[in-house]
C-alpha cells in the first residue's frame, strides 16, 4: 500500500508516484508471454521516460523504443544496450539519424521513400552499413481514438505495402543499407486482438513475398498498444496476444520485438493533488484542485477517463467537474465525476497516471513541473524535484534586455 498522504507531506503535491515493482509484474506478464520463442521487448520510452523508470527496464533486460534522437540518448543513459535499441518517427532529422548510425543502434526504422535516401546519403558519409526496417501501414483500423490510431492510410505513420516493397528492394540494392526487420504499430490503448492479427497477417505475407526475392528479414516489429484498465474496459491477456501474433509466423525464423509503453507504466502511475477551494456556478460544482492539465493532458486532449479517489472522506457524493487553474475552460481532470463534499487540502489520487502522464507535461502558466516518487519495497525516493521559478526563467533570463 502507498501512503499517498505522508508522499504529499513530504513532497509536496502535485505529484507523480511510480510504483516499480507493479512495472516489473507487467513486463515480466508479457515476456513471459512470449517465452520460447526469440523475443526483444523494446520499452516504448515516450511513455513515461524518466530516467529511473529506463533504468528499471534497463536491469530486467528489456530494450527501447525511441522517437526521437533525445530518446535514444537517455534508453543509453539509463543504460540500455545499444543493441537493443530502435529509432522510430515520422520526421527525423540529418542530425538525428547520423547520431543514431555513429551510435549503433539495432536499426532505424524508416517511415518513408524520402527518409530512405537520407539514410542511404548518410550512412555513405559514414562509410557504414545501416541496419533499417520498414514501417508498413497495413490500412487497418484499430478502433481505438482517433487521435492514437496510427495504422490506416489517413494516419501520417509509415508506408502502404508497394511501397515498402519498392523501399526493400532499393535497400538491398544499396550498398549503404542492410533492410533487417519490418514493423507495424496499428494504434495504442487497443483493446482488441482481431485488428492487430489481421495487420500481422498481412506484415508476414510480405515478409513471405520478400523472401521470394532473397530479403531475409531478422525482425518482426509488432510495436505497442496493449491496452489498459482506466475504467470497466476489457482488455488483451498477454498471453491470447503473444499467441495471436506468434500464430502469423508460421515458417518465419524471425525474432519478434514487441514495444509496449502504456502496458508496462500506466496503471503504476498515481498523480496526486490536493483540493484548493470548491466552488458552485449555479447549478455546476467545482472542485478546484492544484494539478492541471499542465500536469496531466490525458482528460483535456482525449477526454480520457481517469479514476480518481479522494482520501479520507466519506462524505456524500455529488457529481463535479475537478478542473486545476489553467486558464482553459478545458483544463480538468474529470467531467461529472461522483466526488464528496471536500475540504481544503484534501488529497485526490488520479490513477492509470504512470504512461503518457508526466511526459506529457508544460510550463504552461509558468507552472513548474511535479516532482516524480518512485516506491520500491515499501521505500519511496525522488527521481525528479520538482521544477522551481528559477528553473523556468533559465533559458531566458541572459537575453532580457
Ligand atoms: N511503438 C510506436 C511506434 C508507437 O507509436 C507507440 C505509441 C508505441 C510503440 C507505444 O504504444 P503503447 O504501448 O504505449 O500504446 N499520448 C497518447 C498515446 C500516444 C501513443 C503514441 N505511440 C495517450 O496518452 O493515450
């Protein structure tokens, strides 16, 4: 059990509470999922990439995925190996993709024709091979929201299937490049198997058809996306998952790279803020609190649900908006939410906080970001202060004039 109250007694609120051994339970749920079979499970950094949370993975053995070239830097600070590390994104930049060539990296995956010849253009100045994949776009609606669905021909992700075929042959026709896996990553928080099988169906034909034209491909990249409980939802097993995938494979000596993010950090996250002031417009109730969506974007952006519970009051619920002090009428945490009469200072704890939660984060308001927690066998230590005024104004404070 967390002490939500002495964490905001000694660390004041908001705050984000990590708690690493329910992290360690989901990455081990899902390798094991895949046991017997030759299998990477490449920690999607975006989600929650504090440097102690990469560490974690980092010591149960687990790889990175990255989207940027800042991502890439910290998996290796946390001390991923470098060799389990993958660059994915749409938009990379000369500086970006030239670092993660020097660098070593397992592959980059390319997302589009044009970003091929820049690798091919770069890894000649390198005088170096480059190890690439191909993100396909199997045009498969993945029933998620649509600002997280990624896998059909509307979305900017990857390339449609001719042309990857066409991009494959061009990388092995390139003395400067070494086509090594596929890769495909239909949406997140999905919470059903039939569209991630079928866009697997159609990634292992062409693994198949390429076959037939001698590109042998090492790595079968399914990306993340496993869903998670925030409400009533019913999600994926692990297991029917890993057998739903592996079952496309039939004849492919391939290993697969799975890149969970959400799954691995979501439900391990708490973000904890404290009741300010209530307030009634006519008929409305307020709950105004400290966190906003500085702090945690999810419900402003997606409309997300996030359970939240408020400690130590039992008194009779009404409906509320919990909204922070943001100047944005869409700055809140929960819309109509049953809550108690509160007091000043009582804690509300936002579960489901762990994955796309901090990172998300601004200094929107010149509000300093939370401090981060993480609880360990009963033990919590700060992994992240809390940001101050002077941190803010660092940047800016030399060129006032
Ligand atoms: N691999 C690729 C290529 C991705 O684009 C993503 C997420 C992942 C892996 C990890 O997906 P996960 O296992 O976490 O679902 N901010 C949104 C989620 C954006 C996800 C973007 N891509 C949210 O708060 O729901």
């Amino acid at each position: 059990m967390i002490d939500f109250k002495q964490l905001a007694e000694q660390y004041g609120t908001p705050l984000y509470i990590y708690d690493l051994e329910h992290m360690t339970g989901q990455f081990s749920s899902l390798g094991s999922a895949f046991k017997g079979r030759k299998s990477l499970m490449a920690y999607a950094v975006k989600a929650n990439s504090n440097l102690s949370v990469i560490k974690h993975f980092a010591q149960l053995g687990a790889g990175a995925d990255c989207v940027s070239i800042g991502e890439v830097r910290r998996a290796m600070l946390g001390g991923i190996a470098k060799y389990k590390i993958i660059f994915s994104g749409v938009g990379k930049r000369d500086d970006e993709i030239r670092e993660a060539l020097e660098r070593d990296i397992l592959y980059i995956n390319v997302e589009s024709a044009a970003e091929l010849e820049r690798v091919d253009a770069i890894a000649q100045e390198l005088g170096i091979k480059a190890r690439i994949s191909i993100r396909v776009n199997p045009n498969i609606d993945p029933k998620t929201h649509p600002y997280i669905s990624t896998g059909l021909h509307d979305n900017k992700f990857g390339v449609d299937l001719d042309t990857a075929k066409r991009m494959y042959i061009r990388a092995k026709n390139s003395k400067n490049l070494d086509p090594v896996g596929v890769h495909f990553h239909i949406g997140s928080q999905l919470t059903e198997l039939v569209p991630i099988r079928e866009a697997a169906i159609i990634v292992a034909d062409l693994v198949r058809s390429l076959q037939a034209l001698d590109i042998e491909l090492s790595f079968f990249d399914v990306g993340g996306g496993l869903g998670v409980e925030y409400d009533d939802e019913k999600t994926i097993e692990p297991y029917a998952y890993a057998q739903a995938l592996l079952s496309t494979l039939t004849g492919l000596d391939m290993t697969i790279i799975c890149e969970p993010g959400r799954f691995l950090t979501a439900n391990a996250g708490y973000f904890l803020t404290k009741v300010l002031y209530e307030k009634q417009n006519g008929k409305k109730r307020f709950v105004v609190v400290d966190g906003a969506m500085n702090d945690l974007l999810r419900p402003s952006l997606y409309n997300a649900y996030h359970r939240i519970e408020l400690l130590e009051n039992d008194a009779e619920a009404t409906t509320a908006d919990i909204v922070g002090p943001v100047c944005e009428s869409g700055d809140f945490l929960a819309k109509d939410y049953m809550l108690p009469m509160t007091k000043h200072n009582d804690l509300l704890v936002v579960n489901s906080a762990g994955a796309y939660g901090f990172g998300m984060g601004s200094n929107y308001n010149t509000r300093g970001r939370s401090a981060e927690v993480a609880v360990e066998k009963g033990e919590a230590r700060l992994i992240r202060r809390r940001e101050t005024f002077e941190d803010l104004i660092a940047l800016e404070e030399e060129f006032v004039k």
